[in-house]
C-alpha cells in the first residue's frame, strides 16, 4: 500500500510540476524595446499643435500612442512664446528639457522651470506659460490620451 501512495505522490508532483511550468511559459509577456530619444534626434517626427496654440509649436510622440492612455511626448516652442491658458484631460508629468519656462495654473503663483526641473499638473486645471530667451523643449507624460483645449480667460 505504501508503494502506490509513494508512486501516486510522485506522480501528482510531476504533474503540478509540468502545469505551473507550462503556465510560467505561457503567461510570459514578450518584453517591448527599449527607448533612448535626445531632443534633437533626427528620427524625431514633430507635428504641429493644436491650432490655438502659437506659430513654431510643435509636438513629437516618444513612447506610445497619443489617442490612447500612457503617451510620452516632446512639446517645443520658439524663445519668447506665450502659450495661451489651456487644459488637457489628463494629469501631466513633465521635465524641462531645454529653455527656461514660466508656468501660471489657474488660481496659483507662477513657476520657473528650469532645465531638469520637474512639475506636475493636475488635470483639467487650466494654465498658461511663457517660454525664456532661448526655445523650450518640454517632456511631458500623459495618463489619458494626448489633448489641449483652449480656455477663455
């Protein structure tokens, strides 16, 4: 009686065995390709922004796709742009690449963002900035797909 308990152990731990690797191998995600953009890259395809904002505004897709969540992108502007009041759906993540940038949100003091300088925007606050003596490059991180709409004053 003791060898077909033995044997039927080591049979069901072979079986477990075998499922949970099988399952391990399958459930394995393909790993995406990794993504090391610069500001001037010349693989970079810039577009133009939405018509309210300012000539020489252009914006370029890093990582993602802009009409769906989690989209990575470049924002440039010319030195000494305003950037009209604005909003977007999503909450924004965003480094100063290049240029010095004065961020005004709705209700609250403006900021200088330096080269480096991180911010964060909360979603649907309407802001504006303006962009210093030399052009700006912005990285900004989008939760929700990619938008801008002009605000009234």
């Amino acid at each position: 009686m003791k060898t077909f308990f033995q044997s039927f152990k080591t049979k069901i731990l072979l079986l477990s065995f075998i499922f949970l690797s099988t399952v391990t191998l399958f459930a394995q995600e393909p790993f995406e390709d990794s993504v090391v953009i610069t500001k001037t890259d010349n693989n970079l395809q810039w577009g133009a922004c939405p018509d309210f904002m300012p000539a020489g505004c252009e914006i370029a897709v890093l990582h993602g796709d802009p009409g769906k969540m989690n989209a990575d992108v470049f924002f440039k502007v010319p030195a000494n742009t305003l950037i009209p009041n604005h909003k977007h759906t999503s909450a924004e993540r965003m480094v100063l690449v290049s240029g010095e940038l004065e961020v005004t949100y709705k209700g609250e003091d403006s900021q200088i963002l330096r080269e480096g300088s991180y911010a964060y925007g909360p979603a649907k606050k309407p802001h504006s900035a303006k962009c210093g003596d030399l052009p700006c490059v912005l990285f900004i991180a989008f939760e929700e797909p990619v938008d801008a709409f002009a605000v009234e004053e």
